[in-house]
C-alpha cells in the first residue's frame, strides 16, 4: 500500500520524528509516549498500527545491544544434506537457539545461540554438540557494527512531490 506524506498528520509526524530512537523502556512506554505527545495511549497504540499497515512503518519495538545482554555467538554445523531438517529440530530445541538457517555450504546450518554469560554458553554448545555427534564451529563476533537507522524526515520536500 502507497502512503503519500499528507496523509499524515501533526499526531502521525511528532511520533515518527520523537521516537525513531529512544523509545521509553518502562512498563506502559506507550502511555510515556502519549504524556510526551499531549495525546492519549490509546490514540499511540491506534497511531502505530495504522502507520505500520500503510508501510510507514515496518517495525515498532527495541533494538538491543546484545553483547549488554549476556553472551552469543554464530555457530554452524555440517550435517548429511539428506538429515539437514531432523538435524534442524534438535538444534532448534536446544535453549538460547535463535536464528536457525540452512546455507549451501559444507557447513550447511547456521545458528545463534544465546547464554547468560559466556561459562554457559560454552557448556551449552558442549552439550548440543554431543548431542548432534557433530563438531560446531564456534565464529564469536570480534566486533559489533551498530547501524543507526533513524533518520530526520524533510517532511516539507516531501510535500511537494
């Protein structure tokens, strides 16, 4: 669906321009919002629906720095391509597993796992990885690259195209 900038109001545009960062991290942040704005909670949660059902918006929620947040690391495995998705599961079940993915590669399924710290994580991939009877590949981020997507909105310039 095709949004024109005037189909947005005051409201639409000062909760764009506010909060493409720094989203209040509190119990009711939507009700901080609205505080912010001079509007009601209700009218922010109707607000961003809308936005993201007209492609405004693709996504409303954090973004987390993870290396903050415990220890993780991108792991992969090889498996018999035939077995890949029985592999899959095992994987899958296996706590702090995210991001499961199969690459046409000799390591041909690809996963983040997660842990508390990094004593966990290790014991973790130990034990999935005697439970695969498969050796992981342990790739540990050496550096974390933050992209910063927010960005000021000309609304005036969009106004006249």
């Amino acid at each position: 669906m095709h949004c024109h900038s005037h189909d947005l109001d005051s409201l639409d545009r000062r909760l764009i321009d506010c909060y493409q960062r720094n989203l209040p991290i509190c119990s009711r942040p939507f009700f901080a919002m609205a505080a912010r704005l001079d509007t009601t909670e209700e009218q922010v949660i109707v607000r961003l629906q809308r936005l993201q059902e007209l492609g405004v918006l693709s996504r409303v929620g954090p973004v987390f720095d993870h290396a903050l947040a415990g220890a993780s690391l991108l792991a992969a495995v090889a498996v018999p391509e035939d077995q890949r998705d029985a592999f899959a599961e095992l994987i899958n079940q296996a706590p702090g597993v995210n991001h499961n993915y199969a690459r046409e590669h000799y390591y041909n399924l690809w996963f983040v796992m997660t842990a508390t710290d990094e004593k966990s994580l290790v014991e973790a991939l130990k034990r999935l990885e005697a439970m695969l009877d498969r050796e992981i590949l342990r790739l540990p981020m050496l550096e974390s690259f933050h992209i910063d997507l927010a960005f000021t909105i000309p609304w005036a310039e969009l106004e006249e195209t």
